[in-house]
C-alpha cells in the first residue's frame, strides 16, 4: 500500500480514539491542549516515522495536500461522533 493509505488510516483510528475519548470524558475537550491538537499529533508523529524509516527518500513522504484531507477528514470524523453522541464537549 501507498503512503497515503496508511496515513489515512492512521487518521481514521486516531479520530475515532479522540471521538470516544471525549464521549466518555468531555471536560477533556476543555483542557489547555485541545483535541484538534491532538489529532495534529499523531499526524507529527506518522510523519516522523515515515521520514526516519524512508529517510526521507521520494514517495516516502506524505504530500500536503494528503494532509490537508486527512486532517479535515479526521476534525469531520471527530465532530461527527461527538456532535451524534450527544456529548457535551465542546470542540470549539
């Protein structure tokens, strides 16, 4: 698999693991770090292991238009299971 299929994975498992969390503590999503940080986390850390295990090599990376996506699908996915949930958080 490419790349970006991965990514998006990633960003998949990581939005629902955000959106569950806050389901079961939303005063979470009021601490000092909010929760589209959090995604843009594990969007650093992916991008750190791609870099290290490719070093950097051409198609190793992932392009930013790919991250622009995954990051608005990722938010999308977050808001969606927190908004549907009926969960008192408040992401913005």
């Amino acid at each position: 698999m490419a790349v970006d299929r991965y990514f998006f994975i990633v960003i998949f498992v990581a939005s629902v693991l955000i959106g569950g969390f806050l389901i079961a503590r939303p005063e979470t999503a009021e601490a000092s770090i909010p929760p589209y940080l959090w995604l843009l986390g594990c969007m650093l850390i992916f991008e750190m292991i791609a870099f290290l295990r490719g070093r950097g090599a051409p198609g190793t990376m992932v392009g930013m238009s790919t991250r622009v996506i995954g990051f608005a699908i990722g938010m999308a996915i977050i808001l969606a299971i927190v908004f549907f949930s009926g969960s008192p958080a408040r992401l913005f």
